[in-house]
C-alpha cells in the first residue's frame, strides 16, 4: 500500500486521496475538514 512506501499511516493517506478524488466542490471541504482535523491530531501527538 502506498502508506508503507511513503512511511505514512493508513488512515492519513486514504483521507488524503479521498480529498484528492472529491470532484463536487463541497465534497473538497468537507474531506479537507476531515484530513486537517487528523493532521491537527497527529501534530499535537507528536508536541
């Protein structure tokens, strides 16, 4: 899987390309709110 190529984790990398493959605008937003609230989480684990 590309998580382990990349030395991500999984959770991280499919949110990522579900923003990356959203094609209604609104379906962008919400996917981005999505993957910043994880990378907010992962940010703060790693303080």
């Amino acid at each position: 899987m590309i998580a382990e190529q990349i030395g991500g984790e999984q959770e991280t990398v499919l949110i990522c390309l579900a923003t990356d493959k959203a094609k209604i605008p609104q379906d962008q937003a919400l996917w981005a709110n999505i993957e910043k609230g994880i990378m907010d989480a992962v940010y703060m684990e790693y303080q």
